[in-house]
C-alpha cells in the first residue's frame, strides 16, 4: 500500500480549511493509498485563527484588540466545535511534529493558499514550497494549491523558479495562476485541477455529521467573510420576499451583525457554530449568499440557489473562475446590482463538473504511478 502524507492548514477553524483536507485524504484512501495527514502548524497561519494567540493584541490597533477581548468567549467555544471536528473526521492526533516525516512514498501538498507570502517580513513557508527531507524515491506533488494573495514580483519570481525544482508533479486550482507560474516552471506542466472539496463525489460527505441550525424554519443562509456585510440588508429583503429566515455564519465577529439581528427577530446570527452546522445549513437553506470560495462550492454541491457576491477588492476571483468554468457567471452579484430569481440548470453544471473531476482524478492517478 502506498503510503501518502498531506500538508496543508487542516489546523485553521475555518469551514473551508477543514473540509478540503478531508475530501483530499478521503480521495486518496479510495485510490488504494494509506494517508496521514502530517501535522505539520504554519505558524503565521496557525496564530490568524487561534483566540489565544496574544501577539495579535500587539498588531492591532487598540480597537481592534479591544473585539478580540470581547468576543473571546465566543471565539473558545468555536475553536472548540472546529477542534472536535478535526479529531473525529481529520486528525485524532493532537499536537505538531517538529519535522515532516520521511516515510513517505508521496507528498500531496495542498489545497488553499499555501503558496503566498507570511508575515511581515512576506516570507514563503519553506515546508509548503517543497523544502524538506524525504527518502529516496519519494514523490512531491502539488494538488489544487492557491496563491491569490502572492505578489510576483522579481524576488518572488526567483524564490518560485528555485522552489518548483522540488516537486515531480505541479498542480495548481485557479486558471490566471497556472498562467503566471508557467514561464517559472522551467518545462514542467502546471495543469489547473479541482479543489478537494468539488474533487470528492458528493457522497463522501454523508459520512460527516450535519446538523440543521434552524429546524422547522426556511431560511436563507449569508455565509458573510471579507467585508461582505454590507450586503445584510439586500439579502435580507431577499429573504423576507421568499418568506424566509435569515441565517448568518461569519468568519470572525462582525459586530454590525450583531445589532442587525438583535433588531430583527427573523433574523439569527449564529456566531459559534462548527462544521455540522454549517453543512448542516448548506443542504437546508433556500438559498446561500456568500463571497467564499468554499461557501460557493458547497452551496454547488447541495444544488442551492446560489449568489456569490463580488465585493470588487481584489480577492474575487477563485469564486469567479470557478463559476465561469461551471456556466455560471450569472450567479455573480454586486451590491448595486438586483437579485435575479432564474433557476440554476444543475444538469448542465453537473455535466461540466463531472469533466473537471475527471481530469482532476486522472492528475491524481498519474501523480500516483509516479
């Protein structure tokens, strides 16, 4: 049996980070592949998402650090429900290893944004970019890996060019990325595959809990990241003219939402809820609005209707190049834009999802024979 180890932020209390490692290990265990997911803490993004992690306090401006005080409680108790996810469906073990181990015969190296720069100082994650020992033979192999937020400048340019020499196979998830590292991957192939979450078959997630947040109760979901808030207000008229609740999941604590659901009593900001709520949510809610990228892809897979808004700040585009590989661009929304209330024709998405899993699964099987 072969035996694969992952890297990637499986750690970070964040809906997305927490599912696509599972679809990925789950993917490769049906390949016939014995997977650990290696435990190996990004600290930059390990400290973004943990309550207690005080250096924050110390970078932020005193407001700032004022909420993370506050909401501390709230923050602990959905660390907590993300944690007991992780053991349950991820990693039983806790805790990190100091180095990745070198019994591997294959490294999958991704999804999400691990090829970006960290910190202050914008330094690269010298794991992720392939930097560490493996025994002879082994295999590197990048999966779906993203780097929106990376500026390739002439440095980062010649850091990548030296770093893409460590991998055997390279695969990234968004289109305008594989066109970028192209000319740094001197010959080798960057081919543009699925992210974990779209690769698995939609069966895999009947193995994980799901819990419905608002039983008995149509609702609308608003899964709110970035500075979508601004958005609560269409989408609640939204939701009232369908005769609907709305429900509101958000990465961090957004305090206007919280007096907006304190005055409207259809409305229910649940602030602490885990992943079982949160898919629980996707296969309940009339309809889904979001500007995530994995909120968008779950609302995909349940069939929702679905409306990704653009918040035009430079980080709409994995959404976006996803919806217009699927045919549906038109589920793109702006605030100053209306709501349409065309159906969204899944036979068709299906169609054009199932090549993209298809030739996603067909890069893993090479990767694999390797």
């Amino acid at each position: 049996m072969k035996k694969v180890g992952i890297l990637t932020t499986y750690f970070a209390a964040n809906y997305g980070a927490m599912l696509q490692p599972f679809a990925l290990k789950r993917v490769l265990e049906q390949e016939g592949c014995e997977v650990e997911m290696i435990r190996y803490e990004q600290k930059d993004i390990s400290h973004s998402y943990n309550p207690f992690y005080w250096g924050r306090f110390f970078q932020s401006n005193l407001s700032a650090a004022l909420a993370a005080v506050l909401f501390l409680p709230w923050a602990w108790t959905k660390e907590k429900r993300f944690r007991q996810f992780c053991r349950r469906y991820i990693n039983p073990t806790p805790g990190f290893v100091d180095q990745v181990p070198a019994d591997k015969d294959y490294y999958f190296i991704g999804s999400d944004q691990l090829w970006r720069t960290f910190g202050r100082d914008e330094h690269f994650d010298e794991v992720y970019m392939g930097y560490f020992q493996v025994k002879e033979g082994a295999k590197k192999i990048s999966y779906a890996v993203s780097g929106e937020h990376l500026t390739l400048n002439a440095e980062n340019q010649e850091y990548l060019r030296k770093a893409f020499r460590n991998f055997d196979l390279i695969s990234v998830r968004e289109e305008s990325r594989a066109h970028d590292f192209a000319p740094l991957a001197e010959g080798k192939q960057i081919e543009v595959v699925l992210d974990p979450t779209l690769l698995a078959e939609p069966v895999l997630y009947q193995e994980l809990e799901s819990r419905n947040p608002l039983p008995n109760t149509p609702f609308v979901l608003f899964y709110c990241v970035r500075r979508s808030q601004h958005f609560v207000h269409k989408i609640y008229a939204y939701a009232r003219e369908h005769q609907c609740h709305l429900l509101i999941f958000s990465e961090g604590f957004k305090p206007s939402l919280i007096r907006f659901a304190a005055t409207h009593a259809d409305v229910h900001y649940q602030m602490t809820a885990g992943e079982e709520s949160f898919l629980g949510a996707m296969k309940n809610a009339y309809a889904v609005f979001t500007p995530s990228f994995h909120g968008t892809a779950f609302a995909i897979i349940n069939h929702k209707r679905l409306y990704a808004l653009l918040l035009d700040d430079g980080h709409d585009h994995r959404p976006q190049e996803l919806l217009q590989n699927l045919g549906m661009a038109d589920r793109l929304l702006r605030l100053d834009t209306p709501i349409g209330n065309a159906d969204i024709q899944y036979e068709a998405v299906e169609a054009k999802l199932g090549a993209l899993r298809k030739h996603s699964k067909d890069f893993i099987q090479r990767a694999l024979s390797l």
